[in-house]
C-alpha cells in the first residue's frame, strides 16, 4: 500500500532524468554567493503539506536556488514568498513566511507539490523529463483523496494536471479559469459526468517574477484566487492582513 512516506523517499531517491540530475548538483556544489554558508538540498523535492488537504497547489518545478536549496516547494525564493504570504492571508498557513524544512510551518487544508521535482535549467523541463516524473504526481493525488481543489500556477503545472485528471478536451488556460470535475470514477470528460461537480480545477498565473514584477500578477489577484478555492472546497472564509 501506497504511502506519503513512501513516495516521498521515492521522489529524493529518483536519479530518472540525467540532465536534471548533473544540474541540480552542480547548482548545490557552486551555490550563489548569497547562500555560500547553506548546506545545499541537491536532490527532487517532495510534496509539503496536510495530507487531509481539500486544496492543493500545483506549481512547475523547483527553482535552482529556492527549493533545491532547501529542500521545500517554494520556499526560499521570490515566488514562495508570495505563494506563502496568500496561503496565511488566506487561513491555509500558520505563518507568512518559509524559509527552511526545520521552521515549524504548517499547512492545514492545504498541500503543495509540482509535476517536476527536480530544479531544471532555465526552468525550462523537456518533455521526457515531465512524463518521467508524472507517476509521482499520479501517486500524490490518488494519496490527497480529500482535495476537492486543485490551484494550479501556470500553464506548464495545468497541462500537465489536466491530463492525470483525464480532462478532455482541455479548456484554454487563463487566470481564474474553473475546470469542474466528476467525482472519482465518474468519468474522464466532465461535461458528460451528469452530476454536480464535486473537484474544480482553479487556475492562476505562476507566481514567478516574470509575472509578479510586471504587474501580470497582482498580490489581490492571488487572494482572489485562494478565497475561491476556498468557497469551493466548502472551507469558511478566512481574511488576514
């Protein structure tokens, strides 16, 4: 039987990707001058979150010096600060702020986790590279079985989400987008489900900085965003500022 622990250990323990590997690696080895004194994470990055999460967050990959560096999804970087300061204002988040695996965060109601696991040059997976690691995201989400939202950031996380979730044909993505969903096992085409949806897909634009330093992305734009999420999942509101 299947386990978060299990999976896990078979995600830092995956060697799949040959380019990933030598590139995670030697970002650990010469490290940015502004982190020189850190110990390196190096390897995949596991899913962070409540395993009972009725929200679940789905990015693209680690970034070199954010995730790969600690060891936790999107945390250490630009794009995690944002992330995680939505996640607390939105009540999913104990605090605002991740800034290592050992800091006492803790999510409840919520999950996070990416289609690729390990840092990839230029952010940029190939297409190899994303259908290796897809069983880990197909193993994660049969784990979250109480996820009735799925928050995807970007179009890479939701091409790559609508196709473990059998979403055919695949609405063009866009900021705010909803994709309701059958329940499990009701079918792989929404529209001819025949009950009320009971999971949404949600989408957002990434919180990279492409996107949150030209104004393409807004702080009140994620909020918007997660307070959705919520009234979808039948969560009560939470506002926090």
């Amino acid at each position: 039987m299947d386990s978060f622990e299990r999976l896990s250990a078979d995600v830092v323990a995956c060697r799949a990707c040959p380019r990933l590997v030598e590139w995670r690696e030697l970002v650990a080895l010469e490290k940015r001058a502004a982190y020189r004194d850190d110990d390196y994470w190096g390897r995949p990055v596991p899913g962070f979150g409540d395993p009972a999460a009725s929200i679940v967050v789905v990015g693209l990959a680690p970034a070199a010096h954010g995730a790969n560096r600690t060891g936790r999804m999107f945390t250490g970087d630009r794009s995690g600060e944002w992330l995680y300061r939505a996640l607390w204002r939105a009540g999913l988040a104990s605090r605002p702020e991740s800034v290592g695996r050992d800091d006492g965060l803790e999510l409840t109601g919520a999950y996070i986790t990416a289609p690729v696991r390990c840092a990839p040059p230029a952010n940029k997976p190939t297409v190899d590279e994303r259908d290796r690691c897809r069983p880990f995201l197909e193993r994660e989400l049969a784990l979250l079985d109480q996820a009735r939202v799925y928050v995807v950031l970007g179009q890479f996380g939701y091409q790559v989400l609508c196709g473990v979730l059998g979403v055919r044909p695949r609405p063009k993505f866009g900021h705010g987008v909803e994709v309701p969903l059958p329940p499990p096992g009701a079918g792989a085409r929404p529209s001819e489900a025949g009950a009320r949806p009971t999971r949404t897909i949600v989408c957002s634009y990434h919180v990279s900085q492409q996107n949150t330093f030209t104004g393409k992305l807004t702080e009140g734009m994620l909020d918007d965003v997660f307070r959705r999420a919520r009234e979808l999942a039948g969560e009560p509101r939470v506002s926090r500022s």
